[in-house]
C-alpha cells in the first residue's frame, strides 16, 4: 500500500515555443499544480503524443 502523500496536480501541459530570437522550435512539457505551482519536466525538440493509461491494483 502507498503510504507517500500524493501530489495534487491540476494539469499537465504542453507548450508550443516558437523562438525567433534563438530560431528554435520545441515544445515544453509541465505539471500545474492546483497550489499554482508550475513544475516544468522537459523540453523536447520533437511533438509528444498524449496517451491516457488507466491502472488498477488490487
């Protein structure tokens, strides 16, 4: 059994840049915390595909 108290995130996001001042093109992948809390967990130059996967534990 988990017994770690357990994050209340609010969103997960991914964010488009477009930076024409350094001619880079990626995207921003984050956590938006219900606290207002922004954690920001990669950047990456190519698109993520968003997948939903549904455990259950017994």
């Amino acid at each position: 059994m988990m017994k770690n108290k357990l994050d209340k995130i609010k969103e997960i996001r991914v964010e488009e840049v477009h930076d024409h001042v350094d001619g880079r093109h990626f995207y921003r992948v984050y956590f938006y915390y219900e606290k207002g809390k922004i954690n920001i967990m990669a950047e990456s130059s190519t698109k993520p595909i968003f997948a939903r996967y549904v455990s259950k534990v017994f």
